[in-house]
C-alpha cells in the first residue's frame, strides 16, 4: 500500500509565473521557430483588432457617409488580409504542433535519462506509480497547457493589448471605465487561483498513489487469489478512490470558481459600458459607428480575459506537474564522470573488502566489518542462513551502493564511481532474482553483450542447457517471453539469466543462488555446466546448498551480516563450527535425480528436537513413515490457524513463515534445505501458529501425526517427555 506519509514534506507551490518561465526555459532550443511563431501571432491579432477598428469608418464614412470608394476599399482589404493572416496561421500551427511536441520528447528523454541514472538506493525508493504518473499525468498536464496556450493564452493576451490601445484611440473617456474590467476579472482569480494549484498538486499526488497500487495489485494477482484477498484489496483501493474523488471535486470546484468569479464581473461590466456609451451616442457626444467599435471592440477585451482567466487553472496544473517533475529531476544521480571515462583496470587480478560496512537504512547494519580478498581465477562462495547479508555483498561489489565504512580495492585502488561501468563490464551475474524483459528469447539473451552474434547467443543457450527447450517454444529463439518472463518457467528463466551471463563472457562470473529454482537433476546439470565454463574463471557464488561448494577454494561463512567462518569445505567441516553445523543439517537426505522421491535416515531425525528423545528403533521405524511432498514456488503448505496434522522436514527449497500481526502478514523467517517446520502437530491437534509459504519449488517430508503416534505408543513413557519439550519449544 502507498504510504503517503512516506513522501518528502510538500514544498512551496510553483505559480502560474514561474510556470510560464520554465516553459520559456525549456523553448530555448527552439528559439528560431518560437520568434516565427511569434509573429504569426501578432499578425493574427491585427487582424482581429482591425476588423472592429474598420466598422467605424465602414458605418460612419462608407454607410452613413454614402461613400462607395471607402466601402471597397475597406472591404478589399479586410479580405485580403484575411487569406494572408489564414496562410500564416496555417504555418504557424504546424510550426507550434511541432515545437511543442519537441519540447515534449526533451523532456521525456530527460526524465527516462534520469531515471537510469539514479542509484540504486534512490530507484528503490521510488514508487513504480509514482514513476508512471510522472510520464503520464505530469507530462500530459504540460502538454495540454501548451497545446491550449495559443488560443486560450496567447492570442487572448495579444488581443487585450491590442484591444486596450484602440479603446483608447476611439474614445479615452469610456476608455478609462473600461479599465475597471482588469479589478474585477482578476480580483476572483487571485483568491481562487491558489486554492486550486494546491488541490491540483495534491490530485497529481494521489494520481501517483492510486497507481501505484493498482499496479502493486497487479503484480500481487497470485497472492491476491491464494489468499482470497480481493475484497481486501478492493477495500484498500476504495479508500484512495475516496481521496481521489474528493481532490478531484475540490479542483473541479475550484477551477470552475476562477473562472465563473471573473465571468460574472465581466458581465456586469459590459452592461455598464453599453450603458454609458448608449448615453453618451444619445447625447451625440459620441458617432454610431464608434460605439459599434467600441463594444465590439470590448467584447473582444472581455471575451479575451476571460479565456485567460479560465486558461489559469490549465496553468496552475501545468505548473503542478511541472514542479513534481522538477523534483525527480533533482534527485542527484550516480553518474559522475564528468569528461572522460577513466581507464579502468582491463583485467583485475584481485578484489579486496576491507572492513565493509553497509545498512540499507541508517538504523540497521546490514554488513558488520566484511573483509575478503577474491583473487582472479579463484572459485569462492558464500553461505549461511537467510538474511545474513550474502547478496548484499554482491550488492556492493557491484556497485549497487556504496559501503558506509571501509573500502572496496580493486587491485589495490579504491573503486572510484567513475570506474564502475568499466568494472562492471567484467563482471556477469546471475541474480537470485533473474529478470528478462518482455522481448524475445534471443534478445534477452543478448543483453548480456549487446555485440554478441545468433550463433553466439544460440551457443551460450546451449551451454546453459536449455537450447532444446528453447526451440520447442512456438517461435523457438523469437518467442517473447512476456512480462518479466512470465510465459517461462521458473527454472527456464533461471538459465536464461545463465546464458545472458555466458554470452558475456565474463572475467567474473557472479552466481546468486543460480540453481535455486531448478530441481536436482537440472541442478546437477546447471552445475557442471558451470563447472565447466566457470574453468579459468574467477566465480564468486552465493548458495545455501552446501554440496555445492565442497571443492570451491574459499567458503565464507555468513552470519548476520558477518563473516563467522571461513576456509576450505574439509577445513570448516572439521573446525566443528558454523559451517559443520549447516552441512549437518543438510545431511541425511537422499532425493532421487529428478527430485520427485525423497527419503531421511533415522540419525538425521535425532537432529529435530521434538524427535532427538525417541530410541534408535524407533527413529527407523518412524523414517520410512515420511512421505516425499513436492510443492511449486508461491504455495501455502499450511495456514496460521487451520488445524495442522503434519510435520515437515524441507529436502529441498525455500519457504517463509508468516504471521498475523498489526500490520498484516509479517514474515518472521525464512527456512531452507534441513530445516522443519510444523512440530507440534505431531502431538496435538492445535491450530497452526504461523502461515508457511513456498518461496521456490519445494521437496518437503512430510509426517502424520497418526504414524508417529502410532511408534509413540509402543513407549509411552516418552510421551510426557515430548510433552514437556514442545512446551518448552512452544
Ligand atoms: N533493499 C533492501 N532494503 C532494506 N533491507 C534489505 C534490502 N535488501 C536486503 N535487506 C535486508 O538485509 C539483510 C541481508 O539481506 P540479503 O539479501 O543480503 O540476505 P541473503 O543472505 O542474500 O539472504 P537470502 O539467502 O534470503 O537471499 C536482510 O535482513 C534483509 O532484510
Ligand atoms: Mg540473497
């Protein structure tokens, strides 16, 4: 959910003024055709002044003075200034259309330019919605300013300067009352006119909000159905429809205010005038044709103030958007290279943590002193629990933020900002969280170097193993894979983000749980694949799955942001620590190769607490009681209150436990290969205490509280004694 309050404090409103000056600012580029345009104008509203200037010599000389020549004259040439003045409008609307388009583009790319160039922090931060809104609310409500100005602003102003020297030249008396038309077409205005940039701002504001949340609903469509939240979600949308409803009221209100405060002064006005100028042509103090002029003329001042006051709020919306896309623009980014680009070293022989510290908020750390050397051509992992800060430090080594303390060297220079994308060009990660784009196979495998050739691409596809599938597909490499890869699977996806990190070919390879979403046959395949390509290579892997770093030559083991452990797999097994107590947990397992049959060894069930009491016998009678359970990414395995009859030791996967609290499903932790879950109702039949959800594929064991009441009863005098453990677990 958007949290409005999350947002900066709101900043002083940008007027209609200011607004106006940034449009000149941003028209700087196009200065040629704005002076054309310009004249074009002017032309246009001569012409429209002239036009009732000519009615009094058309009435009093041609008419009442029954002189015929005038007549022509004035006639021929109202007519041909007419064709000329449409010519140069014609010219001058394509001119605008394109000047104001340009304007528009330059802003868009600035905005997209700036949008890549934020950290990482910072993009984060950033509220897709929000985002969104900036390219379509903002922009649109500049553009329709602009498209508006020329007849709502422009034309009206050069007509109203035009309009008051004439009166002046046809009589100055009534000339003089006239001039009580601007006090009263703006007093209403200038009251009105900020209220509704306020409410223009906020309504802006809220667009951003209800976007972000209708596209948080989006992406949460599976969540959303699992849990049966649509009436939930819809609550929460209606809300901020409510707030948006009402700003929208409020500016609507408000808008139509400046514009009616000043209509209706206008109106009384022009009776007034009619009034006296009727007196005075009475009186024969004033020709006919004058007062036709004159009111045709103050029509023409009136009409035209008051589409500039109704052009205000357009403005004061324009200036709203205006200021929001200021805002984003001034967010600092992390380009820093100015002139350029530093040579960064080529081929690096060695990565250095110097005590790294890091916190993704100042309140907590998230890396405590983390030091390491990564040398080329060594093969090192990191391991440990959820949470402790392992694909943080892939976060920092690429760049993606910047260490609170202590230093990152390469080759034993700190790693300037400026060097970035030439280190990072070395480097090829796979992330946890593998990301494609909706283009096709091909193109996202190409990403990974933008030079690379179809055979290139196909080769790298073969060496991920997923060539075959790949051709299967309808269009084979041509298939779009829809939005974030959804038309794939989880495990196709995950070695498409392999081939897009071998098509590099890369210095460094960077494997963040690179085999997480694959079952153990393709997992066994994926890795000697990159055994095999990561030969030569340095590679620097992130798993929990510790068979996997047996022969690596470096395990760092991870705990809370720390370090804890480190050494060669047979070093830590026999240090008896941290990383000997993981490799315990994983053990004891076997899963057959395409992971559908899985089984644990009695000894392996001395290590769940609730079971650590029960004899050797029965531990064998309880162990082949379990049964394998495979269950996809994004289920729920049990839910916080239902009535659970099952324990469940996790082979393989992730899952995470979620509870009830103030501010809806927390997750209180995360649980991987060896963990369980689920004791208690082995022994009663209590409602679950926390909801469990698979986070990738799973292989549980599970057990029923049947069978091993079942072994239970053949000693019952343990069962007092479970008892007294799952109350002190519970
Ligand atoms: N963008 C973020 N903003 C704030 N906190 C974050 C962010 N990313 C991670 N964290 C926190 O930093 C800590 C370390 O996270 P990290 O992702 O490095 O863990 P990990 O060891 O990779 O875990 P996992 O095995 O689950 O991937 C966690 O407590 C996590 O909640
Ligand atoms: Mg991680």
């Amino acid at each position: 959910m958007p949290d409005p309050d999350a947002r900066n404090p709101e900043p002083s409103l940008m007027g209609p003024g200011a607004c106006v000056r940034w449009i000149f600012r941003s028209l700087a580029p196009y200065r040629g055709a704005a002076c054309l345009i310009l004249l074009g104008l002017l032309a246009e509203t001569a012409f429209s002044a002239a036009v009732p200037m000519s009615f009094r010599y058309l009435i009093d000389r041609a008419l009442v003075g029954r002189d015929g020549r005038v007549l022509v004259v004035i006639l021929v040439g109202l007519g041909v200034a007419a064709v000329l003045v449409s010519l140069a409008g014609l010219g001058r609307d394509y001119l605008y259309a394109r000047t104001t388009a340009a304007l528009l583009r330059d802003l868009r790319a600035r905005l997209f330019t700036h949008l890549q160039e934020l950290s990482v922090r910072d993009q984060a931060g950033a509220r897709t919605g929000d985002v969104l809104s900036h390219f379509s609310g903002d922009l649109g409500a500049v553009e329709s300013a602009l498209t508006s100005a020329v007849p709502w602003a422009i034309l009206p102003a050069l007509d109203l300067l035009f309009s008051s020297v004439l009166l002046f030249v046809l009589d100055w008396r009534m000339a003089l009352l006239s001039l009580l038309i601007w006090p009263v077409a703006l007093l209403g205005p200038r009251v009105f006119a900020p209220l509704a940039a306020r409410a223009s701002y906020e309504k802006r504001q809220q667009e951003g909000d209800t976007l972000s949340l209708v596209q948080e609903n989006l992406s949460a469509q599976p969540v959303v159905k699992a849990f049966g939240l649509e009436d939930w979600a819809r609550a929460a949308f209606g809300t901020q429809n409510k707030t948006i409803f009402q700003s929208a009221a409020r500016l609507n209100f408000l808008s139509s205010m400046v514009e009616r405060s000043a209509g209706i002064g206008i109106l009384l006005l022009q009776v007034l005038i009619l009034g006296v100028g009727g007196y005075l042509a009475y009186e024969g103090q004033l020709s006919v044709g004058s007062l036709v002029s004159f009111q045709t003329l103050f029509l023409t001042l009136s009409y035209s103030l008051s589409y500039v006051t109704q052009y205000t709020p357009q403005l004061m919306q324009a200036a709203g958007a205006v200021q929001r896309l200021e805002a984003l623009l001034a967010q600092p980014t992390q380009r820093r290279d100015a002139g350029e680009p530093p040579a960064a070293p080529d081929r690096w022989r060695e990565i250095r943590f110097e005590e790294v510290s890091f916190g993704y908020t100042p309140e907590r750390r998230n890396l405590d002193r983390v030091s390491f050397t990564l040398r080329a051509g060594e093969r090192v992992a990191f391991v440990g629990a959820s949470g402790s800060g392992k694909s943080t430090v892939l976060a920092l080594l690429l760049g993606f933020y910047e260490a609170d303390e202590g230093r990152i060297r390469v080759d034993g220079r700190p790693l300037e900002p400026s060097q970035l994308a030439a280190f990072r060009r070395q480097i090829a990660p796979v992330m946890q969280e593998s990301f494609l784009f909706n283009v096709s196979v091909r193109e996202n495998i190409r990403l990974g170097r933008l030079t690379a050739t179809d055979a290139e691409v196909e080769e790298a596809a073969r060496r991920a193993e997923i060539e075959a599938a790949v051709r299967d597909l309808p269009e084979g490499f041509e298939t779009r894979v829809g939005e974030r890869g959804g038309r794939l699977s989880g495990g196709q996806r995950q070695r498409i983000a392999i081939a897009r990190a071998l098509v590099r070919n890369p210095a460094l390879l960077v494997l963040d749980e690179a085999t997480s979403a694959l079952d153990a046959a393709a997992e066994a395949a994926i890795n000697d694949t990159l055994a095999r390509v990561g030969a030569g290579r340095t590679v620097l892997m992130v798993t929990h799955r510790l068979a996997s770093v047996v022969d690596v030559d470096c395990v760092y083991v991870m705990d809370q942001g720390r370090i804890v452990e480190q050494g060669r797999h047979a070093e830590l097994l026999a240090r008896d620590g941290a990383y000997a107590a993981l490799w315990e947990k994983q053990h004891g397992f076997t899963l057959s190769a395409n992971s559908d049959y899985a089984a644990v060894t009695p000894e392996r069930l001395r290590d769940v607490p609730l079971l650590s009491a029960l004899d050797a016998e029965s531990l064998a009678t309880l162990a082949p009681r379990f049964v394998t359970e495979l269950c996809p990414a994004d289920r729920e395995v049990v839910r916080e209150g239902d009535a659970g009859d099952r324990f469940y030791l996790i082979v393989r996967g992730r899952v995470e436990v979620l509870k009830e609290g103030v501010t809806g499903e927390e997750r209180v932790a995360v649980l991987t290969d060896g963990d369980h879950f689920g004791e208690l109702a082995l022994l009663r039949d209590e409602p679950r205490s926390a909801t469990v959800r698979t986070v990738q594929p799973c292989v549980f064991l599970s057990l029923v509280r049947e069978s091993f009441l079942q072994v239970l009863d053949r000693a019952p005098e343990l069962r007092d004694r479970l008892e007294e453990i799952a109350r002190q677990r519970g």
